[in-house]
C-alpha cells in the first residue's frame, strides 16, 4: 500500500496546555506510525506539525510532532524530494519542569 501525500500543504494541530501538573500536549504528526505502508511520496509537499505545549507545575513540555516518523513496515520507501518540511518544537516545562522534545522526521522507522 502506498501513501501519497506529493504537492500536500498540511500543518497539524497543536496539543494543549498541561494544567495543575500536567504534561503539555503533544504536537499532531504527518505519515508517522504507519504499518501497512510500502511507499510514503511525501515530494513537493508543505509539511508542518505543530508544537507540543507547556507544562505546568514541575510537569515536562509536550512533545512536538513527526513527520514520516515510527513507521514499522519492512523495507519502506520515503520521498522527501524538494518538500518543505518543519517538525514541532518542544513545549515549555514550567516551575523547574523539562521541556519537551521536538518532533523527528524520518526517524525511528523500523
């Protein structure tokens, strides 16, 4: 099966702020934890994710989103050619909290 998201302009959502200890949300992901995926053609695409948000009380950061990220079929093909890609920025940790990771792309891909 393949996955085409060539010439896509997608920007994902964002995750919500932690509250009373919580940890921030994490950033949404574009073609990541996929399974059943032979071929990703992600070419000439826009790709944004979001940022995860902050912590709050000690708590870590959201993390941010992926891009092609944790896919785990065998063999798989990813195209990045000419494609504008941002991965999520880590949230904030508050009050001695750390922050959250940013997002990955193409990584992690078993």
């Amino acid at each position: 099966m393949n996955q085409n998201l060539c010439g896509a302009t997608i920007t994902t959502g964002k995750g919500g702020d932690g509250r009373f200890g919580g940890t921030g949300g994490r950033g949404g992901d574009v073609g990541s934890g996929n399974s059943n995926f032979r071929t990703q053609n992600l070419a000439r695409s826009d790709l944004r994710t979001a940022n995860g948000r902050s912590g709050s009380w000690w708590s870590t950061g959201g993390r941010g989103g992926d891009i092609g990220s944790r896919n785990t079929m065998a063999n798989l093909e990813q195209d990045f050619r000419d494609a504008v890609l941002k991965s999520g920025d880590g949230g904030s940790g508050s009050y001695g909290g750390a922050g959250g990771r940013g997002g990955d792309i193409g990584s992690g891909n078993r």
